[in-house]
C-alpha cells in the first residue's frame, strides 16, 4: 500500500470509490476531478493497494486569514473503505496531508467530521474547536 497524489489519468479508478461514498453530482464530474487534480492549491492523495484507490484525503491551501494573517488549510475529504479501516491507512492519510499543510507554510489544518469520525480524530491528538454533535469542527496547528 502507498500514499501518493491521484493522477488524472485515474479518473475511473477514482470514481468509482468517490460514487461508491455517495452523494456525486456527476454532471461536470469528471472535469471537477481534473480541475482539482491540476490545482496546486489542492493536495488530493489516495492510499492504492493492488493497483485500487482504498482511500483517499482531500484538502486546500485557503490561503492567508485576512485578520490573523497566517494560511489556513482546509480538509474537505478523508475517508477509506470499510474494509480497510482500523489497519492505520487514515492516520497514514492525515500524516501525508499534515506534512503538506505544513509544507505550503499553513499554520492550521480545519475540517468538520462525522459523528462517526469524532473518536478517530480525537485520537489522534486533533484539537476539537466546537462541539456540534452533528458536525463537529477540528484543528490541527503547526508551529509555522
């Protein structure tokens, strides 16, 4: 299994994990998919496993906060096949994001969760900003 960005020529591959999450807006996906995977305000990573995307992170270089002045990163998606979670391939994600944040120069990492996800975020040492029972918020800082 490796951690690496989706190329554009894994559209397929791709989108088939995606529909199999649900909730697709298909009309114009395909080129959502290249814009996103072409931006490099966008970090857009799968873990593959025998040639298959089993999960994937989603996130975006907003940018620097107009009042605080310093770049925030936004996690728009992680997720991984049911039958791959609890072996690390999450945490593996979130790493992999993390670095990059911290790469672009951000000194956040925000996103809403799941119900479903709070205890794995919260595992992880993610700060919990709200407490939302239905879209809960997290942080994660870097010392930038």
């Amino acid at each position: 299994m490796e951690i690496r960005r989706i190329q554009k020529d894994e559209f397929q591959n791709a989108a088939i994990l995606l529909r199999g999450i649900g909730k697709v807006e298909e009309e114009g996906f395909h080129q959502r998919f290249i814009d996103i995977v072409e931006n490099t305000d966008y970090l857009f990573i799968g873990a593959i496993h025998e040639e298959q995307i089993i999960g994937y992170a989603l996130a975006q270089d907003y940018d620097i906060h107009l009042r605080l002045g310093k770049k925030i990163c936004r996690l728009h998606d992680l997720y991984v096949l049911p039958e791959y979670r609890r072996t690390g391939i999450a945490r593996k994600l979130m790493d992999a994001t993390a670095e990059w944040c911290e790469s672009v120069g951000a000194s956040w990492l925000q996103w809403n969760a799941s119900k479903q996800s709070i205890e794995f975020y919260e595992k992880i040492g993610s700060e919990r900003l709200t407490y939302d029972e239905d879209k809960p918020e997290f942080e994660l800082e870097f010392k930038v």
